[in-house]
C-alpha cells in the first residue's frame, strides 16, 4: 500500500506546528544550523485586484518517479516498497549534492555531518500504523496520510 502526505492549504495558517514537530522527531537542531526537512509560509499575493494571504506548507513531495533517485551516485534514495515514501539512507552518502539538485522541491538538504538528508515521510511510524508527526499536530487538519490511488 503506498500513501501520500497531502496539503489542504485551505485550512492551514501557517502556524509551524508541523514544522516543529518534524524537527522534533528527527532531532534536527536548526539552532546548530541543521536545515528542517519541513517549512511553513505565509504568502502574500494577488488576486481579482485585491490582496490576499496564503498559507503553505512544504517537505519532500515524495514524487512518483522520484528524480533524486536517480540523481544519487551511491543509491541512497530508494521507494520503500511498504509505504511507498522516497527514503534515504545515507550511510555512502557523499555530500555531492546531486539528488538536492535534481529535486524540483529542494527537499534532500546537507545535514550537520556533511551527508544529504531529508523527509522520509516518518517512514517507520507509518508501517506501525502511526501518522507523520506533522500530520498528528496539524491543529486544522491541513496535512492528511491517505492512501495513494493505483491509477
């Protein structure tokens, strides 16, 4: 069964709830210059003439036919057959950057020991029938796991 983390920006307000909670949970230390695997923003734009404010938030989009995969020359990114989630292992990871390059999202960053990391959907929680830990915080239910459709 594969699974998607899906955004419903009309209930999010950008409080970074999720955010905190993804850096809880893969004890990414920002204050020691760690990049967190997920970010919430507010955007101003507008629309029909008139100005208005949107709220978003954003991590690894797990694609499909994920380029990164490809990208790595030492085959850290992988499709877990299980959940379907782009994982990373980056024990022969080599810092090359090369999988954050070809991401169209950004979403692999270099971690505090010179290796690439990123979102890995909370890939163990979710085979033990645990949300994300962005998903369970979202106060609005901006960010739901359901199951990907077999088209």
């Amino acid at each position: 069964m594969s699974y998607k983390i899906s955004f419903y920006p009309e209930r999010c307000v950008a409080c970074g709830a999720c955010a905190v909670a993804c850096m809880d949970q893969n004890d990414i230390q920002v204050q020691d210059g760690a990049q967190p695997f997920r970010r919430s923003y507010q955007i101003d734009y507008h629309a029909d003439g008139n100005p208005h404010i949107g709220y978003f938030s954003a991590a690894c989009e797990h694609c499909d036919d994920a380029p990164c995969i490809d990208a790595c020359p030492s085959n850290c990114i992988s499709k877990d057959a299980e959940t379907g989630f782009t994982v990373y292992d980056n024990t022969n990871c080599i810092g090359c950057r090369s999988c954050s390059m070809a991401c169209p999202h950004g979403a692999p960053v270099m971690d505090l020991n010179g290796k690439m990391s990123k979102c890995d959907g909370c890939n163990e929680r979710v085979k033990v029938g645990l949300s994300p830990a962005c998903v369970a915080v979202c106060p609005f239910d901006a960010l739901k796991l359901e199951e990907e459709n077999a088209d």
